[in-house]
C-alpha cells in the first residue's frame, strides 16, 4: 500500500498561545473546549522498535499524538490523534494506537487513546463562529491568538489533565 500524503496544505497558526499545525486541530480544539481542557506540548512518547546493539540511541524512536484532553465535569482524559477523513493506512494506526496504549498501561495513567477523523468533528454554533472568525482573520495575514477559552492554562491545568483530581483544580 502507498504511503497516505496530504493532498492541501495545511494552515497553522497560534491558538491560546499554543501552535497549531493545521485548521484540523483548530477545529477540533473548538468542539471539546467548552468541555474539556487540553495539552499539547510535552506529549512525547518514546519507544523502541529496534533491538539496540550499543546504547540507547541507535533505536530510540518517538510517536507525538496531537493532543491530551481531559473533560472537566467527568474527569475522563483522552490522548488524541487526529487523521482527515481520507486517511488510510490503517497499519500506522493500529501501530499508533499499540504504542500509546502501552504507554499509558506502563504509567499507570487513567487514559484512552482515540483517532478522531476529522468528519467526526462537529462544531457547536458558538465554536463554529471563532471558527469563521479565525479564518477570516487569517485571510488577511492575522493569526488571533485570544479567541475565547476557559480558563486552563495553569499549572494546576496540567497537572488536572495529567493526572485528573478534583474539578476544582481548573479553577
């Protein structure tokens, strides 16, 4: 099977202050924020594929979801990668899911991992105006980096959608 490639180029831009690779996030940012707060950075998982003859370098390899979102009423988090709808290579995907899945199993983390394929992604009518606002605002060379969001950024934010913990967290 050929490898999938990406037939449009993507557009990114800053969101929140965090950077975004294309409007496939942004879009999904916008459905779940109102519900769950999120990370993007620091997501890194490193595994090992190969058997490494001398030191750890030789076969260290890295797998980066998109994002972790944890919903702030029931608590649940969710490690996500995010595909367009025409993706295909289901093997990369099932090796993805293999990978994260083993992750979370080996820290003990209370997570699930999901694709979520973007004809997945529903925008609520407020979500799809900061939608329409963020493009046309782009169009004319401005990327908006303070559109509405709840307030999740905090050290305490990261530590509620790591590890969970009382909603009050978030506060």
């Amino acid at each position: 099977m050929a490898k999938f490639t990406y037939h449009q180029n993507s557009i990114a831009g800053l969101y929140q202050g965090e950077w975004l690779d294309s409007i496939l996030e942004l879009r999904y940012i916008l459905s779940v924020e109102e519900s769950h707060c999120w990370l993007r950075e620091g997501l890194s998982i490193y595994y090992n594929l190969d058997e490494v003859p001398e030191g750890i370098k030789g076969g260290l390899k890295t797998y980066t979801p998109d994002f972790l979102v944890r919903n702030i009423y029931t608590g649940k988090a969710t490690l996500v990668e995010l595909k367009p709808s025409a993706y295909d290579d289901h093997w990369e995907l099932l090796r993805r899911r293999k990978i994260a899945e083993n992750f979370i199993q080996f820290m003990g983390f209370d997570w699930d991992f999901k694709v979520v394929f973007s004809h997945q992604i529903v925008l609520p009518r407020r979500a799809q105006l900061k939608f329409d606002n963020f493009l046309d605002k782009w169009r004319i060379g401005f990327s908006p980096q303070k559109l509405y969001k709840p307030d999740c950024q905090s050290l305490s934010h990261t530590d509620f959608v790591m590890y969970g913990g009382s909603q009050a967290i978030v506060t």
